[in-house]
C-alpha cells in the first residue's frame, strides 16, 4: 500500500512563515488587519498603500533547535503611475547540523537554509478597492541538495475608512519548482492556498477583530501520515467530524488599543491548535498567540511568542521610514 499523507505535503512550505511579529501573534495567519504594518504587506500584496512609501519592515524570529528566520522589506511609492512597489527578503536558517553518510560515518557538517527573494506590487481601484501582487524567487539549500522554484500571490481588498470595515480574499504561492533536490525526482507542488478575511474595528471601544479562512479550496487538511496511523493502530477518521474539518480552516485573532502608542494583539489557529494536540500530545496553550505593539512616532516595534507544544517561539519586527517620517 502507498503511503500518503494529507497535510504538508508541499515543497518550500517554509513561505507560510511570517515575517511580521503582528502577523504573527494575530494566530500566524491574517490578511485584513486595517493598519500600515509593511510586514502584513509582504504575505499579501494588497495591504501595500500609498503611504507606505520609504517604509522598511525588518523581522527575526528564534525557535527550538537553533532556528533563526530573518526577514527585511521595503516599499516605493511611484506617483507617476499611482502605484506602489515593495522589495524583501525572507532567510531561515537551521544551524550547523552533522553530515553522515548511509551507514553513519560523520563526514562533516552543514548549515540548511531557506530564503526567498519578493518583488509586490499594489495599486488602487476606485475608491475602496485595492489589488496587488507578489513575484517571488525561492530557494533552498540543504548541503548537496538544492532546489528553487517561482511563485505568484495574487490579492484583492476592500477597505471602508468610514465603517472601518476591510475584507480580503488572497491567491496564495501559485507557481512551480524549477529544480528538484537531487534533480531526478518529479517536481514537487508549492504550498498553495486560497485565503479570504475580514476585519472589523469598533467605532467606539478599542477593539478590533479579524476573521480568516485559508485552504478553501480543499476540504479536509487535518494532518494524517498513513504510515504511522497504521504502526500505531490509529484510525485517521476517528475523531475527525464535519465540524473539526470545518473549523481548521479558520484562525481567530484581536487588537486591542490600550492607547495611541501601545496595542495587545492574540489569535487562535484552529488547524495549529488541532494539529499539535494530535495523538494525546496536549497543550491548553497549542494554537493560541500573543504579542505587543509599541506604537511610537517614528517606530513600531512588535512582538510575538506562542506554543508549540512545551517550546515557545519568540519573534520580533521593527517598522520605520528610512526618510525619518513618522509611521
């Protein structure tokens, strides 16, 4: 019997990492957040604006075993054709790891690594709506295996000032990968995903609160490994209602203002929440997020941290304007 397995079964799945702290205390997935967070821009082309212009995002990220993601962009503003450009860099990197051959000779050692060059484009429609999007060239790098491929996002969005209303809907990492590991194997699909959100800020309390829903051109996405269902006995259906297969599909997430300069944000991923409580292996705190935002003239600052099971994962972001304007 052939093995499948449903659920990260994509290459260069690292792009559904995100580079901003805001993002990612907001449950690691938003695409409506009403706010100027460059970060937010760089995983949907749609948030890019007009006064984004001159503005840098620049993001680290420390996880378990000496994982380390950087993350920097920018944007333009070009008046000529009323449009917006955005340049960035996503880099992880997994540490020095042993190199050994079949029979466990050490041969050396080897530092894997992940990065992805984005160029974004956004410009606006009438007066409320706003397209945008990303071209993007991945690699990836893990000793003697290399690969790379190229990827498009597409997004579209709906801002009402007056109501404070923004709705999204995101074609996510359309593309191909142009050269397999090893060169032989038939190429691998990239992490597809079709995402649509939306945002409400209160008028009149200091909230506001966000709706996303990611993979919905397909149905069931709960992780399930045939192999290791069928060596530990597990039934991959058991426990896997309607209800559970709907709810994976969306994340959760609030800001809330304290005041003009400080900001609370949390989120809840349902499919993180599900995924990692798999096989009795529980957490009360899997899938939920946390984070700040220090607000001030000149520059934001944001932080993130999580579960993952028994390790947390700590991600910071500046935001500024290398012209020296305030943010």
């Amino acid at each position: 019997m052939k093995a499948q397995t449903l659920g990260g079964n994509a290459v260069f799945n690292f792009l559904n990492q995100p580079i901003s702290a805001k993002q990612a205390s907001l449950g690691g997935l938003n695409i409506s957040s009403i706010g100027k967070d460059l970060g937010m821009a760089f995983y949907n082309p749609a948030l890019l604006r007009d006064n984004m212009h001159g503005g840098v995002n620049a993001g680290f990220y420390s996880f378990a075993q000496g994982l380390q993601q950087y993350g920097l962009n920018t944007a333009f503003h070009v008046e000529k054709y009323k449009s917006n450009l955005s340049l960035g860099v996503q880099y992880l990197d997994y540490g020095n790891l042993t190199q050994t051959d079949a029979a466990g000779n050490i041969l050396g050692t080897f530092q894997p690594k992940d990065y992805v060059i984005q160029l974004g484009f956004s410009k606006q429609y009438h007066e409320r709506w706003w397209y945008g999007v990303n071209a993007k060239f991945i690699g990836s790098n893990y000793g003697q295996y290399q690969s790379n491929g190229i990827g498009f996002d597409v997004g579209l969005t709906y801002h009402d000032e007056e109501s404070e209303l923004q709705a999204s809907i995101l074609v996510k990492n359309m593309g191909a990968q142009l050269k397999t590991y090893d060169g032989l194997q038939p190429k691998e699909e990239l992490p597809f995903d079709l995402q649509m959100g939306i945002t409400k800020r209160l008028a009149k309390a200091p909230f506001q609160f966000s709706l996303t829903a990611h993979h919905l051109h397909r149905w069931n996405i709960l992780y399930s490994d045939s192999t290791f269902n069928q060596l530990e006995a597990i039934d991959p259906n058991k426990g896997n209602s309607g209800a559970q297969k709907f709810l994976s599909h969306l994340v959760f997430s609030t800001e809330i203002f304290l005041n003009e300069k400080l900001q609370v944000n949390a989120g809840l991923n349902l499919l993180r929440r599900q995924s990692l409580n798999a096989y009795n292996l529980t957490n009360g705190l899997n899938g939920f997020t946390l984070g700040f935002g220090l607000l001030l003239d000149k520059l934001h600052l944001h932080y993130a941290t999580g579960f993952y099971q028994q390790n947390l994962f700590h991600q910071f972001s500046l935001n500024f304007n290398f012209r020296g304007d305030p943010l």
